[in-house]
C-alpha cells in the first residue's frame, strides 16, 4: 500500500466525522456547520487531487504497520471538530468571516501551487523559480497552514493550534530543509534562495545574477 490510501481515507472521511460529531452531540449551530463545510470540502478536494496531481512524496509504498500509525497520527486533525461541537462553543460572525478568509487563501495557495509543481514537473525537471514558487520555496506548506490555522481559530482553543504547531516543527520544517538539501545541488539555488522565503514570500530580495527562466522547473519535495 502506499502513504496516500492512508491519507486519502483520512481526508474523505472527515466530513463525516465531523456530522458525526454534530448528530452526537445534537450541535447544529453555525459553526459546526462551517467548520463541516470548510474542512469536510478541503478533505474531498485532497482527494480529487491526489486522483488528479498526486503529490509524488506520498506515491512510497509503506508497511501496514507504518500507514495505520501515519492514519493515527492524522487522527489529531480531529482535535478542533471535536472540542468545536463537543464544548458548545459559538464563533462570532466576524470570527467566521476571518476563518473562511483565511481558510480560501491557503486552499488557493496549497492546491494551485502542488498543481503548478505537478504539471511542470511532468515536462521539465529543475527547480521551479517564477509562479507560485517566485518568491517563496514552500507555498504548499504556507497555505496547508493557514488551512489548519482557520480551522483552529474556530474552535476558540488553543489545543487545535498546538497541535498545528507540533505539525509544523516535527513535519513541515524538516520537509523543506530536506528539499532545500535537495535543490542544493542546483547551481543556480543559492540566487533562487537569496530571493525567496523558506515559508513566507519574501517581498524584499538584495540583487542577484540573471537566471534563464526558460531552463527553470521544479523541484521534488
């Protein structure tokens, strides 16, 4: 079996964790039920992309044991559904409004950036420098995080962020400094990462020798 059946089967069957949650706890107030439609879409359009733009990290064929602990470790996305219902909690509309604001900026960057990184790669082989990739080396990441970072700030508990955070230090980190090992090999990596981010775009960028962008692909995470 390979990672992605273990995470696919997480990501489409939250949504129905989640109305799960709401029918137990008989909670059918605004929240759960925009936390049910952000989160519950998110995971049948992870789906779609893996059938569609699969990520090539999660393509590894894995061990039983291996990918029901990698499905267990997932489990912990299901912390904020469950406090959101289980407590009562009540968002406010201005709360809602900057969850969803939030939540649809890191939809667009993580799933428009994997599919940027999939299409070129299928044609070119490289690094990627202009598009998503311009002034940031890790857009998937940066909008996964806000994903999960709206999400948790609907819950009003710091459990969900906690959480997000040991993702980001134990996972994500470690995953872009193993890729930017990786691009290393690249001649033209050191300008490209003088000019862009780790995480965050960088917006300022000291001067730097001309690339030939009709060369430039993408690299593998």
């Amino acid at each position: 079996m390979k990672s992605k059946h273990f995470i696919d089967l997480h990501k489409g069957l939250t949504s129905f964790v989640v109305l799960a949650l709401m029918v137990a706890y008989q909670n059918f107030t605004i929240g759960p039920w925009v936390y049910l439609a952000l989160h519950g879409m998110y995971g049948f359009m992870w789906v779609l992309k893996s059938r569609i733009y699969p990520d090539k990290q999660w393509e590894q064929e894995i061990s039983l044991g291996r990918g029901l602990f990698l499905f267990g470790v997932l489990l912990l996305y299901w912390v904020a559904p469950f406090i959101l219902i289980s407590s009562g909690s009540e968002p406010t509309p201005p709360l809602i409004a900057a969850a969803i604001a939030i939540n649809l900026m890191g939809v667009f960057l993580h799933y428009s950036s994997d599919a940027q990184k999939y299409y070129t790669l299928k044609y070119h082989s490289g690094l990627i420098t202009e598009g998503f990739f311009a002034r940031c080396r890790n857009t998937n990441y940066l909008g996964e995080i806000l994903i999960y970072g709206a999400f948790a700030l609907l819950t009003q508990h710091w459990l969900p962020f906690l959480i997000l955070a040991g993702f980001i230090a134990g996972i994500f980190i470690p995953n872009m400094l193993k890729k930017d090992q990786s691009l290393s090999r690249y001649p033209e990596f050191a300008d490209y990462k003088a000019r862009s981010g780790l995480l965050f775009p960088k917006l300022f960028v000291p001067k730097y020798s001309e690339t030939n962008n009709s060369d430039i692909a993408q690299n593998v995470s």
